[in-house]
C-alpha cells in the first residue's frame, strides 16, 4: 500500500511539474502573481487564487514595439485572471476607452478575453442607475445599480491587434471607473494588452434607435436549433425595415418541446 501510494503520490508531482512548465519562463507561478512588477498602475487579479494564470509585463511585445500586459493559462480548464486598474472620472462627462488585444489559441475572444468597466463611487460601491426608465408602470420605484460596461471589439490589423473601444458617459455619482482586461475559460491560451487608455472626451451626436421586437410561438421543429432557424426570416425582415435591435422572445428554444423553464 504504502508503495502504491509512492507511485500515485510521484506522478502527481510530475504532472503539477509538465503544467508549471507550459507556462513560459517570464511568467510569475500563482503563489507568486500578487508581486507582478507592472507599470501604469496596472495590477494583476482572480476570482479565486486556485484558479490564477500567469501574468507578466512585457516592455516591447505590444503592438508596435510597446509595452503589453500578458495573460497566460496552462492545460487545465477554467483558469481565470484580469489586469486591474483604477481610473478617476468626472460624472456627468464622456470618456473613451480604447485598448488593442493579440490572443493565441482563444477559440472566441469577446468570451474569453472581454474587457469590463464598473462605474464606482467614493466609497468603491456601484452607482445609483441615474437614467430615465422608459417602462415606468413595471416597477416604478425601481432604479439598480448601473450595468458594468463591455467595450466591443471593432477592426483587427495585419499584425493581429484587434482594437476594443467604445465611448461612455459617466453616470452620477461615480469617481472612479474600475477596469478590468480578462483572459477566462481558455486553456493553453494567451492574451496580450496594449495602449489600454480611458480619457475625457466630447460627447457623441445623438441618434435614434430603431427597435424591432418579434412576437412568434415556434410551434414547429422538434429540436432547439430547428426552433432558432424558424426566427431567421423575422429577423431578415426586421434587417429589411432597418432595425438597429432585435428583441426575440424568451425561452424561445423549449417551446412546444414539453419541457419546463427549468429544465
């Protein structure tokens, strides 16, 4: 028994040494993260320590020659880690972020390598939702928090650079904007940031929004995927009268399925 347990014991170590190793050598190891030598003030975050990737501060891998702050994720499944900073802001005015992300063996960035921008006050707690609420006979009285912001990803350079920008104004009461430059649910993955910024700027024109909602039962199709292609022709004619969003029903995939909303 006891030799067993010196074989099993063994190979444990020597597979916690192959995923230590796939990390590259400039990485800091996750007992050691927190110490990340990074410029900027830019820190390095998880969820939960069990789950931390590698960090490092690259001074000439960004894009053109620059700086980059890099995530980095072994073989095991579910890693998750985030550059952290603070920005102060004025409420009431416009800002734009910007930043420009490289990632490698990311099947789907705007999941695994999102940006996330929380609105806080003073005291570090979520704003008051300060906008007016269109829908005032469905809870009147009821106000929130404001929603964390998600830049979105718009052109991709030939050197693979994608920039991830988008201008906000900010709501009342906040101080400081918390932002955050992920790398999740991606193992074996890499992703660089660079020329992160987030600054004053002019408000934009206004516009007007068109919105299309789609009011259909799926009565046909025996499977979720048949019940979605039944909404394909509502959604071209709602393109067709130049609709900027389209609302579909909820729970639009189990209906006439005999299912529950649970299940």
């Amino acid at each position: 028994m006891r030799i067993a347990r010196t074989c099993v014991l063994g190979v444990l170590a020597l597979v916690a040494l192959a995923a230590a190793r796939f990390i590259d050598a400039r990485f800091v190891a996750a007992e050691t993260a927190a110490a990340v030598a990074s410029p900027d003030g830019w820190q390095p975050a998880t969820p939960r320590e069990e789950i931390r990737p590698g960090f490092a501060y690259e001074s000439k891998a960004g894009r053109e020659g620059r700086g980059a702050w890099v995530i980095q994720s072994d073989a095991r499944p579910g890693l998750h880690g985030y550059w952290l900073k603070t920005f102060p802001v004025t409420a009431g005015k416009h800002v734009r972020f910007q930043a420009y992300r490289k990632t490698t063996n990311v099947p789907l960035a705007r999941r695994s390598a999102p940006v996330r921008i929380s609105w806080v006050g003073e005291d570090g707690k979520p704003v008051a939702n300060d906008r007016e609420l269109s829908a005032t006979a469905y809870l009147p009285k009821m106000r929130g928090t404001v929603e964390t912001e998600h830049p979105t990803d718009h052109a991709t350079d030939a050197a693979g650079w994608t920039e991830v920008a988008d201008t906000y104004r900010v709501p009342a009461g906040a101080a400081n904007a918390i932002v955050e430059l992920h790398l999740q649910w991606a193992p074996s993955a890499k992703v660089a940031w660079s020329d992160v910024t987030l600054a004053e700027t002019a408000a934009p024109q206004p516009r007007k929004v068109r919105l299309a909602a789609v009011h259909f039962q799926p009565r046909e199709g025996k499977t979720s995927a048949d019940k979605c292609k039944l909404f394909a022709p509502l959604i071209a004619e709602a393109a067709r009268q130049n609709a900027d969003l389209v609302v579909l029903p909820e729970t639009l995939t189990i209906y006439g399925q005999g299912k529950d909303y649970a299940a």
